[in-house]
C-alpha cells in the first residue's frame, strides 16, 4: 500500500505500533472501550476515524472479445500472405549460414576456427569407429554420419560451438533397436559378419557392393537408417509445431541419472570386447544383468591376447584424460591420446599378425569413397517408429541444452526451434546416405569451445578431416583390434560416472532431486533405456505433484515498523495483529490438496465444524433445562461454551503464493467461509494475482465485484478493523490460548458435555 492509502487509514507503517507494537490507532480504541463505556464523543471520533478508510480500486485492462473464427482466419492469411520480404526472411532464418558467413571476420576467427576443428575432427576419428561397434554397425558407417551431420549443422545450427555427431546414449538405443530387428529377421545375433570390404581384394567399390544381396551388416544400417529418418521426422515435427516446451519435463536431475545409467549399459555391452569374447546382445528388461551373466558363463574363452591389448590401453588412456582435464587451463589444446593410440595399436596388431596369430577381432577393411545414396527401408517405419520417439526427445534435449548453455556463456542467442530443424535434417537426409542418430555431445563441445571455436566454420574442417580419413586414410585402419575400441567407448563414459562425486552437494542442494537422479539411473541401468528414461520423467512429475499436495503454511506476524508480513514459525520478533489471523499457503489450490489446505487452516486457527457442534449442543441443552431438571454443571459448561467469546474475528488468506485455483479449490474456499461465517468469523483473501480473481469471478465466489478481495494483506487488516470498530466488537485481551488448545478445549467440551 502506498504512503498516501496509509495515511487515509490512519495505518502507516509508523504510526501502525504502540508501545511494543502491538496495537494500531484502530484496535487501541477497542481496548480504550473495554476499560470505560463509550461516550458519545469517542463514539463520534470513532466513527471518523472510520471514514478515513477507503477501498483500493484498480481498472483492469480490456479484454478483446475476438471471435475464435476470425482469429484463426487472421492467423491463415498472415501466414499465407507472400512477399519478397517475408520470402528473404524465411530464407534466412531456415538458413543461418548465409547470414553470418557474409559477415565473418578473417583476421579473428580463422586461426580458431581451424585448429578448433582440425582437433575434434582428430578426436572424431577413433571414436566414430568405436561408437559404431556401440550401434551395431560397420565402423565406416560411424565415419558417414560424423562427417554428414558437421556439413549440416553448418548451415542449419545457430550455436557456433556445440559439436553434433555420434552420441554414445543414442548409439546404444540404435544397438538394442538393431539387434532386435536382426533377430526379428533371423540373423545371428552373435555373428560378426565379416566386413564390407573382407568379401573383396581389398579394392572393392563400394557401389559393387551394395548391388549385392543385402547381407547382415546391409540389413543392420538399414535398420539404424531407418528410426533416424524417423527420429529427424518427429524433431522436424516438434519444431513446426513448436513443441519444444516437452523438453522441459527433462530436468537436470533426470538427465545425469539417465546418461549415468545408460553408460553402465554401454560400460556391460562392450565388456565382452576388452575380454575377446563373442556373445549375443541381450535385449530388453533387464539386459544389463543378463549380459554380465553371459559373460561370466562364458569368462573361460577370454582371449588373452585382447584382454592385454585392452588392460594397456587403460593404462594409456585414463591417466592422460586426467591429465588433460587438470591442465585443461595451461593446454592449448588437449592431447590427442585416442589417436596415438589407435595408431600404435593398429601397427602391433598388423606387425604382430595378431589377428592370424592369436585369432584376436579386428575392425576389417574399411572401404573408400562413399555409397549411393539409398531410402529407408519404409516396410520397418511400423516397427521402429515408437523407438524413435525417444531417440528425437533425448537428441533436440540435449542439442537445446548445450546450445542454450553456451550462448549464455559466450553472450549471444540462439533460436530453439531452429535448433530443433538443424538436429532434425541432421537426422533426416544422413539417414539416405547410410547414417545413424546424431546430436550434441558435451564432451566434444567442451574440446570445441576451449580450442578456440569461435563460428559454425570449424564444423566443415571437423568434416574435411573426416573426408580425407574416408578418401584414402580408412583402408589402414583393418588391423585395429575391437579391443582398443572397446576400451576407447569405455574411457569416454568417465564423465558420466563420475557423476556419483557430485550426489553429496546435490543431496545438500536438492534431496527431492537426489531421489530424481537414483530413481532414473537405476531404472535406465537395470530395466531399460527407454523404460528407463519413461520412468524418469513419470517419477519427477510425481514428485512435483507430491510438493503440491502437502506444501507448507504458516501464520504471518507484522514486520516491525513495515506494513511486510512474514512466517512467525520462519522468523521472530513479528507482530501478531489483536483479533486477526494471516494464513498464507504456498502452492496451488485444487484438487489434490484442498483437505491439505482446509486441515492447515483449521489447525493454525480453530475448527469452526467443533464450534458450531459445541453451540448446537448448548443450544438444546437450554432447551432440555426449561423442561427437565438436570445436573448444573453440565448445562454451565455448555451455556459457558456457546457465549465464551473467539479469540478472533477476522482470517486473512494470503494468496499471494496460490497461482491458480481450480474448481474444487473454488469450492474449499466457499465452503471455508460458510464454516467461519456460522460461527461470525469473517474471512478475507488478499494479494490475489489475477488469474485467482477470474476463476473466483468464475465461480461466483464473490456476490459483487472485489467483494473481500484486497490487493494487500495490509487493506485486508485495514478493512477488518473498520468493520469491527463499526459493530463496536472488543476482542478480549486475556485470550491468549494457542490454536491447537483452543481446538482441544473445543473437543473436551463437547465430549464432556455428552
């Protein structure tokens, strides 16, 4: 309230205690007239004092009374109407890329830009061949889609440093798809089919190859080509429909529990590489413990060769990616470990004929070139489209996140439907060119951004450099032991479970998220992915349902010298006003909860259900004692309790903290003020936001307009004492009783009565 309104009340926040605080001019002339009977004098400066209140009234804004029709045909011919300007505009923002490339600064982003993506593209390498292992799929496959989702994000994506490409999580849910259509189809699983280029004299074109009889692997990136033209089609969907906002049921928490648990599954899917062995993927609930099963049933056929192999490239591996992470600061760039050794590997195997020698698996020969582009397979939509709903929810998530996260940090924006377009067609046309599922990877965009990225340019030297490995490079690579790749897919899980270090503070932060984070990783760990991830996000809706339904309350105490109230069981030294309770509930109203919020009220201030009994019972108790004779001490203690007066007169509900109210919530508070008003307990609502006055309006809570609606809890009070000083009411100062004794003496009473 203002000063000016204080000043009409005769209520500023000054003025508004005396002596201790505890009185306001208002209520100090109930206690002056419970001393000496009012004169006419003083009931005539009362009744002044009365007029010096007056009601807050704030004009709401017009509300447009525009015919569904006609506003849906408006909409219709604004997004219909074509000129050369809107033509440019759509252009342009389908296309970023031709408007920042005209604009690029030679001198001060070249050198970044280029080191930047000649290091992811290094990095790329290696893994692309492992992760596909990780989907299923032949390794040249996983150089394919890294190469055409850097050419395509360049001239759809509006983050200039987050890195699309292979993303373990969705190569995994690639895998299990992959696998079961394999079966499904009636190949071995267990198989391992000899590469593409295995059947030939190592010279072999690819396009003769794929003129044959589309064999296991052929079948396999069909597959997995297949749910990625389905994955960009749903992501091209939610863009166009806008539906963005379905990220939002994917919290941080949710997220970290999900990826932590879906690495334990690709952590057990590549355990049987690092030890050699040949096992079918298990598949469905429970395919993590399954696996493990396998292979310790299996754990006697260990090729010792490959387990060697593997135990010395963690020994390489894990302790360089400490190093780069503890001298990520001082290092220009991060050392390219993977690589080196990938290329040491690939030399002792082929110098060392371990594969002829030890029967050790290799990645085989790695055609050249490129294949013919082809259409998915249409007849497996019907099987493969529920899999990919997941697989394009997880991708725009985590592509929206990283890109948001980064333009935050680097000071410019990004535009999350045209995101969602760019990770979507990079689904969509690599899926012609035999590709799997992409989006952001945080571990590579990390690498990109502290090597100096500074545009979209340093994705076509990331795919250059995948081009120069897919023109002539890849051949060299037939010697590399499945182990090493194994072993690589592994160490790159390291972010993901290191995530336990982070549960303490999150525990400390957020308890609810905690429960959020264990619930989603077991689920995903030790059911499924996708079950897993469904889960996830049922059980944090849960829980924020669960928060709503029995939020906190409290009863507000006045700020001294402020017109600010707050929680009296949060803070001390409030002020409660004479013959007035402030109730404040802190959540939604409706139907989940309003017994939560009625039991609250009547808890911190009286039942008036038990009052209205105990009247009742007095009532026929003086009606029995007019004609039957009964013992006089039960009719004095129920004609005591039907004229002790309350200890109040007035509640205020603060609803500053209710956000909405639905139609049972409208009813509670209707059927809360019955109650109060049986027993002549006013009740006021006050800083109503106005989404809470038009359902109350709605719901004809009010007979005429802002009837004990108050735009602060102070006018409510204001309002309240005005009233009373009008019907000349004293409120006792000797009733002092706390709210759960009063409810108790009310019970006794009435028991004893009986």
């Amino acid at each position: 309230m203002s000063s000016e309104s204080a000043e009409q009340h005769d209520l500023s926040p000054k003025d508004s205690l005396e002596g201790k605080g505890q009185y306001s001019p208002l209520s100090r002339i109930h206690m002056e007239l419970e001393k000496e009977p009012r004169t006419d004098l003083q009931q005539s400066e009362a009744t002044n004092q009365c007029r010096h209140y007056r009601r807050i009234h704030v004009e709401p804004q017009e509300k447009s009374n525009t015919n569904l029709k006609q506003f849906v045909i408006k909409k219709l011919r604004k997004s219909c109407q074509c000129s050369p300007t809107k033509a440019k505009k759509t252009i342009l923002g389908f296309l970023p890329v031709l408007q920042w490339l005209p604009k690029y600064d030679l001198k001060k982003n070249i050198l970044g830009d280029v080191m930047s993506g000649l290091i992811v593209g290094i990095l790329l390498v290696p893994q692309s061949i492992a992760y596909s292992l990780l989907a299923g799929q032949e390794p040249i496959y996983g150089l394919y889609t890294s190469f055409f989702a850097s050419l395509i994000y360049f001239l759809l994506g509006t983050s200039r440093h987050i890195s699309v490409g292979i993303f373990g999580i969705l190569c995994l849910m690639i895998g299990e798809v992959v696998d079961r259509e394999l079966s499904k189809a009636g190949y071995d699983t267990a198989h391992i089919a000899p590469s593409l280029g295995m059947v030939s004299n190592g010279s072999t074109s690819l396009n003769q190859i794929s003129d044959r009889m589309c064999d296991r692997s052929c079948y396999a990136i069909t597959v997995g080509s297949t749910v990625t033209f389905m994955a960009g089609v749903y992501q091209v969907a939610m863009g166009f429909f806008q539906v963005g906002f379905v990220s939002v049921y994917l919290s941080d928490a949710l997220l970290s529990g999900f990826v932590t648990g879906a690495s334990f599954t690709i952590l057990t899917s590549q355990a049987k590489y690092l030890l050699g062995l040949s096992l079918p993927r298990s598949n469905g609930v429970g395919s993590l413990i399954t696996t493990w099963i396998h292979i310790f049933r299996n754990i006697h056929k260990t090729n010792i060769c490959d387990l060697i192999t593997s135990l010395l490239c963690l020994l390489v591996l894990l302790p360089t990616k400490e190093l780069n992470e503890h001298f990520k600061s001082k290092l220009k760039a991060p050392i390219p470990t993977e690589l080196f050794v990938v290329v040491a590997a690939t030399l002792a195997s082929h110098f060392g004929k371990l594969h002829e020698t030890y029967n050790t698996s290799v990645a085989g020969h790695i055609p050249t070139g490129f294949m013919s582009p082809k259409a998915p397979d249409w007849n497996l939509i019907p099987s493969v489209a529920t899999d990919a709903i997941a697989m394009s929810i997880i991708g725009f998530a985590i592509t929206v996140s990283l890109s948001e996260m980064f333009a935050k940090k680097h000071g410019y924006t990004v535009k999350a439907n045209q995101e969602m377009y760019a990770i979507g067609f990079c689904n969509i046309i690599p899926s012609f060119f035999h590709c799997f599922t992409t989006s952001a990877a945080l571990a590579k965009t990390l690498v990109k951004e502290s090597t100096g990225c500074q545009t979209q340019l340093s994705g076509v030297m990331t795919a250059l450099v995948l081009l120069l490995v897919l023109l002539v490079i890849a051949p060299l690579f037939y010697s590399l032991q499945k182990s090493v790749l194994g072993v690589i897919t592994i160490v790159n899980l390291r972010g993901a479970l290191c995530k336990f270090k982070d549960l303490p503070k999150m525990w400390r932060v957020s308890r609810m998220d905690t429960v959020i984070w264990f619930v989603t990783m077991l689920s995903s760990a030790l059911i499924s992915t996708e079950i897993g991830l469904l889960i996830g996000v049922c059980f944090s809706m849960f829980c924020v349902i669960l928060r709503t339904q029995k939020p906190k309350s409290s009863l507000l105490g006045l700020v001294e010298e402020s017109d600010i109230f707050e929680s009296m069981s949060a803070y001390r030294n409030l002020q409660a006003k004479p013959g007035i309770k402030i109730f404040r509930f802190v959540a939604p109203l409706y139907y989940i909860n309003k017994e939560c919020f009625k039991s609250a009220l009547y808890k911190k201030t009286l039942n008036p259900i038990l009052v209205k009994a105990a009247q009742k019972k007095a009532a026929k108790r003086r009606i029995k004692k007019e004609t039957v004779t009964l013992s006089g001490t039960q009719d004095e203690v129920s004609v005591q309790l039907a004229h002790d007066p309350l200890a109040f007169h007035t509640i205020v509900i603060d609803c500053s903290a209710i956000p909405f109210l639905d139609t049972a919530g409208i009813h509670t508070l209707k059927e809360v003020r019955r109650d109060y008003e049986a027993i002549g307990i006013q009740v006021l609502l006050a800083q109503c936001n106005p989404s809470v006055k038009d359902s109350l309006a709605r719901g004809e809570y009010c007979k005429k307009e802002d009837d004990n609606l108050f735009y602060s809890v102070y006018e409510a009070i204001a309002f309240a004492e005005e009233s009373q000083n009008q019907k000349g009411i004293c409120i006792p100062n000797g009733l002092s009783l706390s709210n759960d004794q009063l409810n108790k003496e009310m019970e006794g009473k009435i028991m004893s009565s009986q």
